[in-house]
C-alpha cells in the first residue's frame, strides 16, 4: 500500500475511520486471511484459521436453518388464516344448499385448493336431481365406501386425515375434473351417533399439493368444525 499514494491517502484512511466496517464484511474478511495464508506459505499451519473456517461453516448453517424457521413460521401462520377465514365463510348461510354451495366454491377458493367434495353415506343410493344441481359438491355413496376409499392403497383402519398423490383420480368423487387432479386431502367426519360417516375430499392439480409429509392439524381443526355444522343441518 505505501508505494501507491492513493491507497495510502483514501483507502487506508477509509479502513482507519472505520475498522468496524472492514471486520462485518465477511468476503472482504475471508480475503484477508486468504491473502495472509498465502504470504505465510504452504509449510506453516494455521489451526486458528482452521477453526475459524469451520465456525464460518457452522453459522452459515446456522443462518439458513434460521431462514427455513422462519419461512415455516411464515407459512404456518398463512395456512392458519386461510382456515380460519373459510371457517367464518361456512358459517354465514342460512340454508343448507347454501352452505353445501360455499364449500364448493368460495371455500375451495379460500384454500386453493381445486375441487372440494361431500361423500355422504346411505342405506339409499338413487339419483337425486337435487344433488345434480349443486355441482358436484355432493356424492352419495353406500355403507362402507368412504373406508374403502381411505384404504385403498395400504392397510389397516381409516385415518381422520389421509393426504395423498392420486395416479387414477376416482371419477366418482371429482366427476369431470377427475383427469386433472394430481393429489388429495381426504377428512373423515363423525356425523354423531346412529348415523353413517362423511368425508371431505379436497382435491388439487399440483401433485405436490397434499403429501404425507405435510401436517395435519389444521385440517383437523377444519373437519372438526364442519363437522359439527353438519350435525347441526342434519338434526
């Protein structure tokens, strides 16, 4: 630096005046002891800035870990008030084609999700025009289907929530957009005592939409409170 003149008067005045500035600048740093390893030669170990490489290592893990936390946070928190703002939606209506309409719409849109659809199981299974106007929002199905279809491809009992990768869409369920959607939230439903089950399939076109890696509880918490409404519409 001393035989060029302007580095000596702008440079190293710059990195006097403020020293603190040099020691946060982790590349302007790691080119220093670069530099200083170099000037040292190759049969001189340096276990001090050894260590520091590692500890450089360490935070930077540290710091994306912090940003995945973070991110998750994030996500968690817009997934909790999509939930929470569709809950409030199937509660307005007054009426229960209504109520069977919103969740076939303004809830799916709510959730992103690409099709919404009600399994209600019968003892009675006949075609019913007022099931065919409502879009395919509802299915009748006969006792003992919505557990088949839970476990169609594994063993052992039906769970609350099953989430899932769909190769053959049922076209039963998901009528014509069957062909389109790639993955599925199924939400059984205790419609209380003396009656059969329900189920709630949420069906989308990205295959990675619903996987079972994902978390469950909100959509505990969404089959839960629809649920109850519809014992409500059903006593």
């Amino acid at each position: 630096m001393s035989s060029n003149p302007k580095l000596e008067d702008n440079l190293r005045a710059a990195i006097l005046a403020e020293p603190d500035v040099v020691l946060d600048d982790k590349d302007l740093m790691q080119a220093l002891v670069s530099a200083n390893e170099r000037a040292r030669g190759d049969n001189v170990i340096d276990l001090r800035g050894i260590a520091m490489q590692r500890l450089e290592a360490r935070l930077d893990r540290l710091e994306d870990t912090h940003r995945s936390v973070i991110a998750a946070a994030y996500e968690n928190l817009a997934g909790t008030n999509q939930v929470h703002r569709a809950i409030l939606r199937l509660l307005e209506p007054v009426e229960f084609e209504d109520f069977l309409r919103a969740l076939g719409s303004d809830v799916a849109d709510i959730l992103r999700v690409d099709h919404i659809t009600l399994v209600l199981e019968t003892t009675v299974v006949q075609d019913d025009p007022a099931v065919d106007k409502l879009g395919g929002v509802l299915t009748i199905a006969e006792p003992g289907f919505i557990d088949q279809y839970l476990t169609i491809d594994r063993g052992g009992p039906a769970r609350d929530v099953t989430l899932r990768e769909v190769h053959h869409p049922n076209r039963r369920i998901f009528g014509a957009l069957a062909d389109q959607l790639r993955s599925e939230a199924c939400l059984k439903l205790d419609l209380g005592p003396g009656r059969l089950p329900g189920m709630i399939v949420m069906g989308a076109r990205n295959p990675r939409h619903f996987t079972p890696q994902l978390g469950t509880d909100l959509l505990s918490f969404f089959a839960g409170v629809f649920e109850r409404s519809m014992r409500h519409w059903l006593s």
